[in-house]
C-alpha cells in the first residue's frame, strides 16, 4: 500500500501542530520476496492503526543503485523518517551517511547493516538476532538424526542466501559452528553453495546435487524458500522425504503446509510482521526525538511438527 505525502506547503503550515501528519518513507529490497511480504503486510496492517502516520513503500527490486535512489528522493522529499531493508547489507555505509547528513532518522530491518557497530545517531536495527535462528535449525536437524540411529554419521548440503546478506552468512556460520559441537560432530557437509533465497533456484541446485548420485541424509537451508526448492527436486527425484531431514528458517506459510505434509523437518519462526510493525514504531520514536536501543531485537522460535499448528 502507499499513501501519498502531504504537500510541502501544507506540512510546513502545520509544523508543530498535534494533528502534523508523520510521513515515513521505506525501501524495501525486493516486493517478490515471500518472507518480505509478511514483513511488508505487517508494516501496512500496523500504519493501519495508528493516526496521522504515512508510509510510502517501495521496491528495490534488488538494486542497490535503486535503493540509493529511493532514500534520495525520500530525503529530498522531507520525509519524516526512512526505513530500510538493504538489497545489500554491504552498501548500508552510504545510505546512513546520506539520511544523518540530512537530519532524518533511519531505521534498518530484518537485514543487519554492515557499520551496525558505528551506527549514527538516530538510527537503528530491528531485525532477531540471526546467531539463534541457523543455530536453532542445525541443532534440532542434529538431534533428529541422532534419534533417527545416524549419530554414527549423516552426510548432508548446505543452501546458503545471498552472500552479500549478513543474515545467509550469520546462518551459514551458525551451521558451521552446530557441527562442530562434540553432540554434532557425526554430520558432514558434502557441499554448501548459494540459491540466492530463491526456490527455483534451489529446486535446480538440488536437482544437480542429486546427480552425482551421493547418497545424502540432511538438507539444511538458510530460509524457508531454498528449503522447499531442494524438496520439489527430491520429491521430483523419487526420494522417499521419511528418510531424510529438511530444514529452513521463517516459518512461512508455505513452509507450515510442506511440514503438515512432512516434507519439511525443521523452521524457525521469524516474527516478520512483528519487525515490520517494530520498524514502525522505532521510526516514529527517533522522528519524535526519543531514545532507542540501537538494535531491537525479537525472538526467532523453533518450529517442528509437534508445534507447527501455534503458527499456522
């Protein structure tokens, strides 16, 4: 949803009035992301319930020149406050240099900015802590194949998000970091390559795993998306989904009908509506010239079988 900014004339004639309008202005890294569309209905379903607030949102498209842009014309614009889901979080140095230069607040969401340590003031993170969402998903697949008789070793693939996205590398080395626990050492990766967050390319990259014909006991992936792909390849590869663990990260919808269906083992559920809603209000509470923690974090929750239906 947008909504159109008042006029500059207008604003200015009501500065310092109550009834000012807020104006916030976000870009988004891309609009086809599912997991991003939680996130995004979350921030239109919460401006929803809050008077005299204004959010114009738009697509990156996946385009760091793009999003650059966009916080440009917002700045330019006189909005209010910005908030931002980095296309790349490698990039996030220049659009906090642009909005502090300017004075206006800027929120970052879900994706971790790469200056999170140096940080201007009036600006902050609301996202989880990506340390417990790959941690919670590679422990749970450990202990699945520990009681399914595989402690004395289990084979398994990697499916990595875009790498120049902090939250695919925090994950990656949460898995990483599992295996190398002493309760978790019998796991190997046979390989790990990147599917960009998507599921079709996931679904052709574990078509071509299973071409080399290497029997394999776990698929772990950094989001739900990839996880489903690699099980439309499986599934389209006549392997019996019983005999092998699936994991993923968000707990999407589509991710809680696949585990109903059990093909999907493990989720871990991101509060995405709840970032959304989050970035709202810490966008409007930096406008108002209020004090926030620099990160404000939510709880990722692990999802299995036995406690899928509290999401659905």
């Amino acid at each position: 949803m947008k909504k159109i900014f008042l006029a500059a004339g207008l604003s200015a004639l009501m500065m310092g009035g109550s009834a000012m309008a807020q104006n916030i202005g976000a870009s988004i890294a891309r609009f086809d992301d599912n997991g991003l569309t939680i996130m995004r209905n979350g921030m239109t379903a919460h401006i929803e319930t809050l008077d005299g607030v204004n959010l114009q949102m738009e697509d990156a498209q996946d385009d760091v020149a793009r999003q650059l842009d966009q916080i440009n014309n917002f700045i330019a614009s006189g909005v209010d406050a910005i908030i931002v889901n980095a296309v790349d979080t490698n990039a996030t140095e220049a659009m906090s240099n642009a909005a502090a230069a300017a004075g206006v607040p800027l929120v970052y969401v879900n994706r971790q900015p790469v200056n999170m340590d140096t940080l201007p003031d009036g600006q902050a993170f609301v996202a989880s802590n990506e340390i417990e969402s790959g941690t919670l998903e590679a422990f749970q697949i450990c202990r699945n194949l520990r009681a399914a008789g595989k402690s004395g070793g289990a084979r398994g693939y990697l499916m990595n998000g875009q790498l120049s996205n902090q939250a695919a590398v925090q994950r990656s080395k949460d898995v990483h970091d599992v295996i190398g626990m002493d309760m978790c050492n019998f796991m190997e990766l046979i390989d790990e390559q990147t599917a960009n967050w998507s599921r079709d390319e996931a679904q052709d990259l574990m078509t071509n795993w299973m071409s080399s014909g290497e029997p394999f006991d776990f698929v772990i992936a950094n989001n739900d998306e990839m996880a489903i792909g690699a099980i439309q390849a499986m599934k389209a590869g006549g392997i019996d989904m019983a005999d092998v663990q699936v994991g993923g990260v968000d707990a999407t919808p589509d991710a809680l009908v696949a585990m109903a269906a059990g093909d999907l083992d493990v989720t871990v559920f991101q509060d995405l509506a709840g970032q959304g809603a989050g970035s709202i209000d810490t966008a409007l509470k930096l406008a108002a010239g209020e004090d926030v923690d620099k990160t404000v974090f939510i709880p990722f929750i692990l999802v299995t079988p036995e406690n899928a239906a509290e999401f659905q």
